[in-house]
C-alpha cells in the first residue's frame, strides 16, 4: 500500500514522457533530468506528509484532492500526461497549476528546495523550477488515486476522520527512506524538518559531487 504513490508515478513517468519533459525544459543532460525528477517527487510528497501531520491541514489537503485531483481531473493527468505536455489534451485549470501547487506546499521554502534540487542533480535552477511546475500535478494526482485505491468510497469520510491521508504520506516517505533505490528522500526529509541546517547543506553538496562524477564518468565510455 505504501509504495503504491511511487508505483502509479513510475507508470505515468514512461520513458516516452520523460523524454517529452527532458526536451521541453531544454536538459543538456537525461540522467540530470531523471535524477531532478526524482528528488522533485521525494520533496513534494515529503512535503505533502509533513504538512498532512496536522490534522486540520489534512483536512484541507484532502479536500483539494479530492475537488481538484481526484476521478476525472486526476485520471486525465495520469492517462494522458504525454498529451498534456505537448498541448493536444487540455487539462482541467486548477488540476494542472503547478506553481499554485508549489507555493501552497512549500511556501517560502520554494527557492531553497529548487536550490537543493538542482545542486544534487547538477541541473540549472530555471530548469528545476520548469520541472517541478510540470511534475507538481502530476504527483498530487498519483497522491489522489493511491488514497482513493485504498479506501473504499463508504469508507472515505472515516478515513478523513481519522488521519488516513497522513498515515498514507508519512508511510510512503518512512518506505521510502529505507529504500536503497531512493536515497535522498532521508536527505529531502531532514531539509523539510530543519531550516538552513549545516549538515543538509554538506550531504547535499556531497550528492550534487557523486552525480556529477557519475554523468562525467559515462561520457568518457
């Protein structure tokens, strides 16, 4: 249940779409943009829990998926983001405002989290901000459908009551952490829970180093 947020975004994120937003933000590198991508999705939904652990930001957050994200809007961004991308799907307005989306979760922290994207995956930071705008919904979409595929529709308005969005979020994210193939949601969840901290800012830095060694390895092949 609690990898199933990643499982619906690995399926909505084909090869096919992740081309399409390499290309649109105008990525000199792919591996850049999939390791942008990445942290992109484990900052927003890391946010996403933090702020679902108070009960009545929850409720707001539940309701906006619900309004906005959730059966037809939702689906539409999932089934038919490659379309969406390149403009011959329209998507709903308020589904697909990703910058809206961005400043409601993570405020004044914005500019720091596209800092901290861009030096980890060495991607410039107009480009990390394209980004997010266009993954932004797409994540509250795959949040949206995890939560409506885990609840019953009867059993909704009981799982409202008693938190079942945050123990959605915070389940992912602590499934996260421990994943080897993710390992920066612990260094994403250690920048939404501390402000300005030394430590995050090295871990970081040390990240941006090893990818970059990593892109400059595979050109010399």
């Amino acid at each position: 249940m609690s990898n199933q947020i990643f499982e619906i975004l690995q399926q909505t994120l084909n090869s096919q779409v992740m081309e399409q937003l390499h290309s649109q933000i105008g990525s000199p590198n792919r591996q850049q943009t999939s390791y942008a991508a990445n942290n992109i999705i484990n900052t927003l939904i890391g946010a996403l829990a933090k702020n679902a652990s108070n009960p009545q930001n929850e409720r707001q957050i539940d309701t906006v998926l619900e309004r906005d994200h959730a059966s037809g809007a939702g689906n539409n961004i999932l089934e038919n983001l490659l379309g969406i991308l390149t403009g011959q799907v329209q998507g709903d307005n308020r589904a697909t405002d990703g910058l809206g989306i961005l400043m409601h979760l993570l405020g004044g922290r914005a500019r720091e989290a596209v800092d901290m994207i861009s030096q980890m995956s060495g991607l410039d930071r107009n480009k990390v901000s394209r980004l997010m705008i266009m993954l932004a919904p797409v994540v509250l979409a795959a949040v949206a459908k995890a939560k409506k595929n885990n609840a019953p529709q009867q059993q909704r308005q009981q799982q409202r009551q008693q938190g079942g969005l945050s123990d959605l979020l915070n389940q992912t994210v602590r499934n996260q952490q421990v994943n080897q193939s993710n390992p920066t949601m612990d260094l994403v969840k250690k920048f939404l829970d501390k402000d300005g901290d030394g430590k995050v800012k090295e871990e970081v830095q040390q990240i941006g180093m090893r990818i970059l060694s990593n892109i400059l390895s595979g050109r010399r092949r």
